[in-house]
C-alpha cells in the first residue's frame, strides 16, 4: 500500500506556539478580561503553572485541587476554569502534550511549500510569537515559506467576532482566498 504524499503545506492561524503557550496566552486573555490584578494575579499565574507541571509530570494533582476548590467563586478562578478542565490522574497522560509539545521539531523536518496566514486581530492565538518559532523552526528547515499577516484578521482570517450567533455569514479578509488561490495554483504547477 503507498503512502499518501503531501506536496505543500497552508496553515490558517496555527502552529508555531507550543500549546502550553497557546495556552498561557488565553488564560492572561481571560484574567485581564476579568480585572485580575495584585496578589490575585500572582495566584493565578502561580496556579497556572503548577497546572502545566502537572499535565507535564503527573506530580501534585491533590495540592492542585484543594487549590482550585479554595479559589472558587473567585475572579482569577472563574477567568482560568481550570476546576472544569483539570483531568484526573488516571487521564493526565492523555493531556501531557498540552504541557509538553514543541511543534518546533516537526517544522524543521519540513521540506515541502509552506504558506502561513497569521492574523493581526487574533484574540485566540499569541500571533508574533506563532509567526517568530515558525520563522525560527523553518530557518533551520527546506521548506520554501510564504507567509502572509493580514493585520484587520482575527482567528481564521475573519474579520470581527469569530464566533457567535452569525458565524455563518462570517466575512473574511480582503485578499485572503486571492492570496491562497495564487500559492495553490503556484504550488500545483
């Protein structure tokens, strides 16, 4: 049986940043969306990462729980909702790569077309930091890279709300599907 062959790569707002800093970046997202400020703050940067060193090692789910449960009911406590998402121990490992996954390695294997969108508007991914470990990772890779930052995009190269009640007549940055319909034809010829 042959494998299938992947000849180009287009990626929409993704990649680059490690999960754990995906991650990190929604959760300050939250807590400033919140006025979480002060020793507040610090505790919920401090419950944060012992979070991630959980999901990482498997170490202090039982700290990390009287934690969240004597947080309840506050603001950093509802902005992060880690009391929803933390997994037990018998899960954790299904959820270490959250804490422990460098998409960095893969990048530099690539040696195939890349085409990268980013948007300048994007509340759900640390963009400079995305397009920075892609630029890093593809500079010690093959891979021919285009990469295009559409500054008015928000998640997904839309322009306003991503997500919510009119998602379905969602409009698009000016350029976008040109840009994308160009490299394609390029790249497939």
């Amino acid at each position: 049986m042959n494998e299938p062959v992947v000849r180009f790569l287009a990626v929409v707002t993704g990649g680059g940043a490690t999960p754990r800093e995906v991650e990190w970046f929604g959760y300050e997202r939250a807590l400033r969306q919140r006025g979480v400020s002060g020793k507040d703050l610090a505790q919920a940067h401090e419950v944060v990462r012992r979070y991630f060193d959980y999901l990482e090692t498997g170490m202090g789910f039982s700290e990390l729980s009287r934690e969240l449960d004597r947080g309840k009911g506050s603001a950093w406590s509802e902005a992060l909702g880690l009391d929803r998402v933390l997994p037990p121990p018998d899960a954790r490992a299904n959820w270490a790569w959250v804490a422990t996954f460098d998409p960095m390695l893969a990048i530099e294997k690539l040696n195939i077309p890349v085409l990268l969108f980013f948007g300048g508007r994007d509340e759900q991914l640390p963009t400079e930091l995305s397009m920075q470990r892609w630029m890093e990772a593809l500079g010690h890779s093959k891979a021919p890279a285009t990469v295009r930052l559409f500054s008015e995009a928000g998640h997904g190269m839309t322009l306003g709300a991503h997500h919510g009640p009119h998602a379905h007549e969602q409009q698009y940055a000016v350029g976008y599907f040109e840009t994308l319909a160009a490299w394609l034809h390029s790249v497939a010829h």
